[in-house]
C-alpha cells in the first residue's frame, strides 16, 4: 500500500490525480474506466479540500492505494469535522436538480464499484472506493 500525504489545496488535488490515473493506467484499465477512476478520486479529493479541510493549509488530505491485479483500491481521508453521507440530500430529488453542489457522491458511488463513507476518529472522513479491472472482451 502506498500512503501520500497531500496538501489542502486545488494543486494537492492535481498531484493525487495523476498519481492514482499513473496507477490505473499501469494496471490497465481501458480508457472509460480511466475516465470513471479520474472523475471519482478528483470529486472525492476536493470535497476532501474544500468541504472537510475548508482549504485549511494546516490540514492535510491522507491518499491511500492499493493495487492489486484485478482491483484499484483507494482511500481518501481528511482531518476536517466530518459528515454523515446518508445525511447529503438526492441531488435528483426535487428542489435539488438545480444546485450547484451535491452531485459529487453520486457520479462516485455510480462510477466506482465499492464506495465506503465513514467519520475517522478523532475527526475527519474517510472515503473508500474500489475499482474492478474487467477482462478485455
């Protein structure tokens, strides 16, 4: 398991990014799950930045992956207040289809095979997202 420890801020974001396509792309995974991959570590790593760190310099954003041969997984942990998932509201509910925000959790938990949300003690989040690498047909 390789652990990197990324700044709060859009360039951490960026760094992460780059790091987890390297490793999908080194694994094999085909040019859509690339895209699915990359959509879901970059919404994952700014909700870490802006909604759990708040872009405090002073806290940090914690990248975890794991590669295995037929699986990417990676955890992404911030040292914010934390939040409970279930509590985000639908974004395809009414009243919401309009907001700004919100569709992060939702293009993860469609784009990713196994998603995990939960509060890290003594604060914080913890996302965990698992990608499945599918033989070439």
């Amino acid at each position: 398991m390789q652990t990197v420890t990324l700044d709060s801020s859009l360039e951490g974001v960026d760094q992460g990014e780059a790091l987890i396509l390297d490793a999908a792309r080194r694994l094999g995974f085909d040019e859509d799950a690339l895209h699915e991959i990359g959509v879901s570590v970059r919404e994952s790593l700014v909700n870490a930045v802006a909604h759990g760190n708040r872009f405090n310099a002073k806290k940090k954003v914690h990248l975890m992956l794991s590669e295995e041969p037929d699986k990417l997984c990676i955890e992404i942990a911030d040292e914010g207040a934390g939040f409970d998932a279930d509590a985000v509201p639908d974004p395809l509910g009414e009243g919401n289809l309009l907001r700004q925000s919100g569709r992060g959790l939702l293009m993860i938990r469609a784009f990713m095979d196994e998603v995990s949300v939960t509060r890290r003690e003594p604060s914080g989040t913890l996302v965990r997202m698992v990608k499945l690498r599918r033989p070439a047909a």
